[in-house]
C-alpha cells in the first residue's frame, strides 16, 4: 500500500500528534516506531521508503537524552546525524521530501536577542553537535526538498515533560525550585505537529522554499516563569515556586541560558508561527489534565 506521508518516531511524544494531525486531514499516512524502523539501519530505510512511497517524510525520530549523550555521543549520532543523512539519501531517490525536526541546542544559547534561522551555528553539548550533523545531512542530501524545522522545549499529553513533572510536584510537595536564569519557548506538541503537517502540505504544493524554519511558540520566558504559569492554571499560588540558578542543578550537558527562536521564515511559506506560549500553554492544560488522571487510574 502506498502512502503519502511516512512519520518516524511515530509513537513518541510528538509523533503521536502529527500522524494525529494527519488523520485530522485524511491525508495517507504510515506511522512507524522504532521496532517498525530503525532509522539507524540503512538498508531498512531504503527499504522502508521504497515499500511505502511516500511523498514526504517527517522524521520524529531522535535520541533526544540530552545528559547521556554527552557519554555517549557516537550512538547519540547514529541515531541524531546518520539516521537523518539515511533518510535523505532515500527521499532522494524517491524524489521525496523530507521534514526534520532539529533543536535549538544547535546554538551556543548565549544570544541577547531571538536567534533567526540562518544564524551561526555553536553547540556546545553532544546533544547540539548530533542534531546539528543531522541538519547537514538532510540538507547535503536534499537542497531543494529537505526542511528542518528547529524546536525546543516541547511539552504533551503522549510524554514526561517538565509540564507533566510540574503538575505532578504541585500536589506533592509544599514548594518546588525551579531555575530562573535559563530563557527560552514552551511549544505544545499539537501545535508544532500541526506546523509540521501545514508545512509538509506547502511543501507538496510548491509553495515552501526547502531550508530552515524555527517551530517554538511565541514569547519567552524561564523556566521558573513556566512554573509559575503551570500552579497559577492549577488553581495552585504561584509564590510556592521559587527561582534558583542552573548552578543549583549542574547536568553532564551545558543548558543554553538563552536560546529564544525567531520565526521569520514561517511567512515566507504563508504560514502564521506558532501562537503565545501562554495561550497555548492554557489551551493545552484540559488535555495534559486528562492524561495525568488516566495514568493515575
């Protein structure tokens, strides 16, 4: 059976929510996940893209364990740069296109100002260095037909996240410190998946130069400003989050402290970016809610 639309990572946090979108549409799809494919095996990836014949690939696919990348890099790439590059040489000979979700830890995250698209490039952690490999690949392979669509700080109902942590501490402890000296763009799920899915469409119809594009929410804020915002919609006083430094919660993998995307490039396809991070942190809280319930049961 062919299909127009082929979704790696298909069962993961974000994947659910595009092949979701999709569905919304009618368009064909094939979701597969990591036992359906592993995007580190290329013979599989041929093989999988030419059963298939998809127009377009979105590949949600990722090692996406920022501290233990930093021990293990080299698997980190496998699945971060190679898997990606295998992708692409597929699509290539299909004549597919190919949509792959990257990170703002591909920059040094020590900006003053939202970073845009072309913006020089800096990771400073395995994690970074990885996604950013796999940005190459894609676009070596594929300069006309590849799309990464950089994301950062991701948050839904279908995974652990820090809104699901927060939700689950506010009932658990009398008060949570959170750190305040990182900025950047809480992005629902849903929303990106249906940037992803708008953007693949343009794509199809001609209308979406290849390239670069930035899928964070609008605005910014810390990760204490997101807290605060997640107690204040559980009905929960905000006073009982309070801020402390990334020193207080040193990781193996350096966080970027400033690492706010810019959107430029969305209008340029006639697509709108993504909306306010509180709007869509608040008309995502009813869904996130009925998860927690549902795995509470």
């Amino acid at each position: 059976m062919t299909s127009t639309w082929l979704i790696t990572g298909a069962t993961g946090m974000l994947g659910q929510d595009v092949v979701a979108r999709l569905r919304q549409d009618r368009e064909k799809v094939v979701g597969l996940a990591r036992d359906g494919l592993d995007i580190t095996d290329a013979g599989a990836v041929h093989d999988a893209v030419d059963a298939h014949r998809p127009r377009i690939v979105v590949n949600c696919a990722a090692w996406t364990a920022v501290d233990d990348a930093e021990a293990r890099e080299a698997d980190a790439l496998r699945v971060n740069g190679d898997g990606p590059g295998r992708l692409a040489e597929a699509c290539a000979k299909t004549g597919a296109r190919l949509v792959q979700v990257s990170t703002d830890y591909v920059f040094a995250g020590d900006a003053a100002e939202p970073y845009c698209e072309n913006a020089p490039t800096a990771p400073r952690s395995a994690y970074g260095r990885t996604k950013l490999a796999g940005e190459r690949a894609v676009s070596a392979a594929l300069p006309d037909a590849g799309y990464v669509v950089r994301t950062a700080w991701l948050y839904g109902a279908a995974g652990r996240n820090f809104v699901s942590t927060m939700i689950e501490l506010e009932s658990a402890r009398d008060t949570v410190d959170v750190v305040d000296d990182q900025y950047g763009q809480p992005t629902w799920t849903v929303d990106l998946a249906d940037r992803l899915v708008r953007l693949g469409q343009a794509a199809l119809a001609g209308t979406a130069p290849a390239g670069i594009y930035h899928g964070t929410s609008g605005g910014e804020t810390t990760w204490f400003g997101l807290a605060q915002e997640i107690f204040r919609l559980l009905g929960a006083d905000p006073g009982r989050v309070r801020p402390t430094t990334s020193t207080a919660f040193a990781r193996p993998a350096p966080r970027p402290s400033y690492s706010v995307l810019g959107h430029d490039r969305w209008r340029r396809a006639g697509i709108e970016p993504i909306r306010p991070w509180r709007e869509a942190l608040e008309a995502a809280f009813p869904a996130l809610l009925d998860e927690k319930k549902g795995s509470a049961r």
